[in-house]
C-alpha cells in the first residue's frame, strides 16, 4: 500500500449502491484480486451476476472500490451475507467490520439472525481460518459443518449471528 492510499484509508467511505453493473464491476474487480478466496471461475461469475439484484454495499476511498459486501434475503427472518470481498491490502484495518455492520443496520428490524456460508474448520486453508476468526470476532457462532452444499473437498461452516 502506498503512502496516499495509506494516508487516505481513515477518508474510505461505505456507500450503497443501486447500479446493477456497477455492483457486477465493484464484484468482478474485487474478487478476482482475491485468489486465495476466490479462484474458481464459474463461482467468480455466479457471485457477479447473483449481486445485481441484491443489496451492495461498496467501500470506497474516493472513486476506487477497495471492498464491497452483498445481502440475500433467504427467509423474513433471516438475511445472509452472500459475498463479502476486501482487497488484500486492506485487510485488517476495519473495513470489513463496518461494511456488516452498515448491512445490520440497513436490515428489516423484524429479522432475527444474519447468517455466513464459509468454508469449514476441516479444511486446512490458512486464509479461511483468517476468514472464520473475523466472522467470531464480528458476533457470529459456528453452526454445522455441511458437505453436501459444496462436497466433501470443500466442507461448508454455516455460521450464524443473533440480530435482536
């Protein structure tokens, strides 16, 4: 990160943003940056087109997206990050926390529980187990491990946050 990206990241803004293709470019952008997370192409381009009709939320240091989080509404009383991207150089630094909880906070009062896909504690991937620690420090318990939702290889944590 440079000097005046390093200066300006206390300026970064959350925005939501309404533009389908601009929630489409923000996502592509973002995850393709991310192949430690994000390396298999047909998920890359399932997330690009399943936000376009989703609530976004963008984090922006002037016009350059550095993050994003998107929302799906599985039940009325359930809502679920659907995909949450930060660029590298900018993790650990707040961001992801304030996106989620700029989405609680944009959420209908009635719902009870904000819930996360991720993938599980028997797979031994670093960043993943970076990626479950920010999910418990931000609130959110482990549920269930699931393999039949992304097979075996890729066991899936369902975790789960109380809302009110």
């Amino acid at each position: 990160m440079d000097k005046e990206t390093e200066d300006n990241l206390q300026d970064y803004k959350i925005k939501i943003v309404k533009d389908t293709n601009k929630k489409s470019d923000i996502c592509d952008m973002i995850l393709r940056n991310l192949p430690e997370w994000f390396g298999v192409e047909a998920a890359i381009k399932e997330y690009v087109n399943g936000v376009k009709e989703k609530t976004f939320i963008a984090a922006y240091i002037g016009n350059k997206p550095i993050g994003f989080l998107s929302i799906k509404e599985p039940n009325k009383y359930t809502s679920q990050i659907y995909v949450l991207g930060i660029l590298k150089e900018f993790h650990r630094k707040g961001i992801g926390k304030r996106l989620v909880k700029k989405a609680i906070d944009l959420l209908n009062k009635d719902k009870k529980f904000l819930t996360v896909k991720t993938l599980g504690e028997s797979h031994p991937d670093e960043n993943y187990q970076l990626t479950r620690k920010f999910y418990e420090n931000i609130g959110f318990y482990p549920l269930e491990e699931i393999i039949e939702i992304w097979g075996k290889e890729n066991p899936c944590l369902f975790m789960v946050k109380v809302l009110n």
